[in-house]
C-alpha cells in the first residue's frame, strides 16, 4: 500500500493537554501548542508554538510534559496537536518541516510568544525574491 503523504504518517489535532499520557513514548515528528479561546461563543484554537522531536532522546510525548512543567509554557496552552513522521524520514527532513512552520508563523504575535527561534536561518539560505531569477 503507499502512503498518500511522503512525511507525515499520523496526525491528531486539537487535543486537550490531559491526553499527553495516551501518546507512545518516542514518537518523532512535529507539534503545536494551542490555546483555546472563547471569544464571542465561537471557539478557535491560536497556535503558541511549533516544536519538533528527532527522537534522540525524547519523543513528542516527553516534549509535550516537560511544556507542561515548564514556567515560561505550562500556562499558555491548553491542547496540541502531533504529526508522526514515517520512520524514513531524516532529523535534517524533520528539523526543516519545524522550521518551514515556525518560519511561517515568525510575524504572528500568538505564536511568537513562546518561539525564540522567530524564522529559519537555511530558509533565507535560499531565498531569492526577485523571481524573474528564479530557474
């Protein structure tokens, strides 16, 4: 069977931060931290931070807890969203799609309250505005 996606294996989005304990342990992939908002009887979900795990040594789940402990993060989100990658796929391949992602969320004020990291530097690597350039 192939995979209709070439990264992403799983996903599971919008999840209350009590369900942390139900992800497998050294799970690799992508996360977002969210806080749910009610404003006006319409709830929406404001993205506070992308992270990643390699799987050197802490899978998503470990992430996700230490978040929880953490002073500057454990109050500022309320449920997270996972996005498992295929075995195949290298730490280079993860660490870009983390960057891709924090990359496009650098200019949001959410999502930049808890990102130090505001861009990616190897993205503006290969930046080239001027698209009449572009091969």
């Amino acid at each position: 069977m192939q995979s209709v996606l070439r990264f992403v294996r799983r996903s599971a989005e919008f999840l209350a931060a009590e369900k942390i304990s139900q992800l497998r342990n050294s799970l690799r992939g992508i996360y977002v931290l969210y806080q749910l908002n009610d404003s006006g009887g319409k709830e929406h979900y404001e993205v506070k931070y992308i992270g990643m795990s390699r799987g050197d040594r802490l899978g998503i789940k470990g992430r996700l807890r230490s978040h929880k402990r953490s002073k500057r993060k454990a109050e500022s989100w309320t449920h997270f969203s996972v996005f498992q990658v295929w075995d195949n796929v290298t730490k280079e391949e993860i660490e870009e799609l983390e960057g891709l992602a924090r990359h496009l969320y650098r200019r949001d004020s959410t999502a930049n309250t808890m990102n130090i990291q505001r861009g990616y530097k190897k993205l503006r690597s290969v930046r080239k505005d001027e698209l009449s350039e572009w091969d």
